[in-house]
C-alpha cells in the first residue's frame, strides 16, 4: 500500500505542477479509497489539507462517509493506536467540513460525534462536529445540539468532568454560531452552571451573540417556576450588565426580583443567601432605574423590617426609597420613623443601636424627599429622647422641608 501511495503522490505532483486540481482530488480519492487503516488514510488527508487543493470539499465528504462506516468496528477492535487515527481523522473532517459548510454532511458529523449511533467517544471529537453543525447552521441538528446542552447543564459528570466541559464548549461555540434563540436558555444556563470559570465565561461571551435582548427570557426564569434561586440571581445579574436592555425593562424585571424573593421558601442557608443577595441587587437596580410600579413598596416594607437578615438589606430599602423620592416612599419612611421614635419613648433597651443606625439613615432620607408630610415626624424626633446626634439631623432635614 506504501509503494502506491508513494506512486499516486509522484502522480498529484505532476498534475499540480500542470494544474490539474481534478486530476490531484481524483488520484487522493483513489488512494483514500484504497486504504484500510485509519493511519494510512490520515496520511492522505493531511496531505490534501496542506496541499490546499481548491474544491476538496467532495473529498472530505467521502472521506467522512467512510470514516462513519468503519468507526464501529474500529471501536469494537479496540486498539488505542487506531481509535486515536481515527478520532484524528474525524477531528479534521468535521473542522474542514464545518468551514466549508458543507451541509450535505452534517448527518455524519452528527452520527460521528454520538457513540450511541457509532461514532467517537473522545469528548474532543464530539465538540468539534458540534462546532462543524453550528457554523453549517444544519436546522435539522440545532434541537440535537440544545439537547446536548440542557443535558450536561442538568448533569454534573463526576466521573469525567474534563470531557463533559470539553463537550459542553463545543456544544456552546455551536449554539453561538446558529445564532438561534432557541439556543440562547441552555447557554445561558450553562454560564451559571456547574461548569469552571472557563466554560461559564464562554457561556456569557455566547449569550450576547445569540440575542441582543434577552429581556423577555430572563423575566420568565425570575417569574417562573423550577429555576433555583442561584439561576434566578444569574437571570438577574445578566439583565443588568446588558447594554441591550433599555433602562425601564431592567427596572420592571428588578421589582419582578424583589418580589420573588419575598414571596419563595428557600429550602436551606444557601438558599436563603442567594434570595437575600437577589433582593439586595434588585433594590440596587431599583434605585438606579427607578420605577412606577406601586408594588415594590411592600417589597421594600419587608426588606426594612426584615430583623433577622443582615443590617445591609435594611439600609438598602431605605436608600431606594429615598432616591424613589416619591409620596408613598416619604410615607414608608414616615411610618419608620415613627415606630423608631415611638420605641425610643418607651425606653425599650431591645434593638436599641440597631434603631438608632437606622433613625441615622431615616431622617437624612427624609429630608432628601422634602415631602411636607414628613414635618410632624421629624419634628417628634426631639421629644423622643434620642440625644443630640440625632436631634441635629432632625432639624436639618427639617429645613429642607418647605
């Protein structure tokens, strides 16, 4: 077999040198053909690949369709020399069939990257004819692919983690290049999956090239049921770094935020974190965006008067109602204030600096939104007894009060 091809190669460079690219592309299909083992046959393809003949694409064809029909029992003989030839051979078919776009292909791209129909098991293979099916855009593959995704987003593999995230990249750059919607949700989830920061950094790179505006597919994660709280905060999170998404949409979906997370039960501490955080991040998108919607103020209510969280969640609800600055936020503070001031009457030692913080953030707060209902709340403030500190920031709130 050497001899031939030594022959047939003397042969394609004489055509060459004549300029017969047919010529070339039948005597390497002949050879191809010809040859058994997969060594043999990568030999004559990476000759084709560096010779750079024009219209190899009909070869690459063949070749895969051969590849395709010896791969079982290449896999059943099981020798690691031959499986490796061959994993090579498909690694460079599928990436040349894929730049060519040729999709009269993609079935065996397809079938040589699932073991279940005889193709490859090496993870690297399989990415690769997954990026080959993307950049041809083969409709017929792009359900398959998604499918392979949302399988590996709902299955960490623990016993090779390596190749799965290899699989999920391929699977990744392939949704990428559809550039279909209907792929953007796996991807999506593949970025605040299990994978490492490099598969969820692509992930998040991808998102952006699939849909500009994922505004409506994010609402429904935050709305909707079956996402964890750490895919809701992802969902979340995503809508505020997008500079797609116009400013009332990413207020709309941070009330959406806050009050999904005042109306779940999480399961465990973990849980109750994650929903803590999303909150304190939709009151932050909030306050930057602002808002007309009505709900968010019991939303808010609950944040204030939330004593077992983090004194955080608390001096945030209170900071977005004073940049709302609106007369239902003034009466929110209103009703603090006179709780604070009506405890510190009483001379209740229970939760004593924890209310002066906030009466420190309160009165300032008030006096900011300058709402002429806050003037008998403020001015209790120096019956109350709560000393010369507060008092001062009394008066001066106060004085902005027209």
């Amino acid at each position: 077999m050497k001899k031939r091809i030594v022959v047939a190669v003397l042969l394609v460079v004489f055509a060459s040198a004549l300029g017969f690219a047919s010529e070339e592309l039948e005597i390497f299909t002949y050879l191809y053909n010809a040859a058994e083992s997969p060594a043999d046959q990568l030999g004559i393809l990476q000759s084709v690949m560096e010779m750079k003949i024009p219209g190899a694409g009909s070869f690459y064809q063949s070749a895969l369709s051969k590849l395709v029909r010896q791969y079982p029992a290449i896999k059943q003989r099981n020798r690691s020399a031959e499986v490796e030839d061959a994993d090579s051979l498909a690694l460079i078919l599928a990436e040349s069939l894929g730049s060519e776009k040729q999709v009269s292909s993609a079935a065996d791209i397809w079938r040589i990257a699932n073991p279940t129909e005889g193709g490859s098991e090496n993870p690297l293979v399989k990415a690769e004819a997954f990026m080959a099916l993307g950049k041809m855009r083969s409709p017929e593959h792009l359900p398959k692919v998604i499918k392979v995704l949302e399988d590996l987003n709902a299955r960490p593999v623990r016993g090779d983690p390596v190749g799965a995230e290899r699989t999920a990249y391929g699977a990744i750059l392939s949704l990428e290049k559809y550039g279909d919607p209907s792929g953007y949700l796996p991807v999506f989830f593949a970025s605040v999956g299990w994978y490492s920061d490099r598969i969820k950094g692509q992930a998040a790179q991808s998102c952006s090239f699939i849909l500009k505006d994922p505004s409506d597919q994010m609402m429904n994660i935050i709305r909707g049921q079956g996402y964890t709280p750490a895919q809701k905060l992802g969902a979340l999170r995503n809508v505020e770094k997008s500079s797609d998404i116009a400013n009332p949409k990413k207020s709309e979906i941070a009330v959406a935020g806050i009050t999904w997370g005042w109306t779940t039960n999480p399961r465990n501490n973990n849980e109750r974190a994650t929903v803590a955080t999303l909150r304190k991040e939709s009151m932050q998108m909030i306050a930057k965006y602002g808002t007309s919607d009505s709900s968010v103020y019991p939303q808010l209510q609950k944040s204030y008067a939330s004593q077992g969280l983090d004194r955080s969640e608390r001096l945030l609800s209170i900071g977005t109602l004073k940049t709302l600055k609106t007369d239902q936020a003034a009466q929110l503070l209103n009703q603090f204030l006179a709780d604070l001031n009506s405890q510190q009457k009483a001379g209740s030692a229970v939760n004593k600096q924890e209310n002066e913080v906030m009466a420190r953030e309160i009165i300032p707060a008030l006096g900011t939104i300058a709402n002429s209902s806050s003037r008998p709340f403020l001015v209790n403030v120096a019956s109350s007894n709560w000393g010369s500190t507060v008092d001062t920031l009394a008066r001066d709130a106060l004085s902005k009060i027209r």
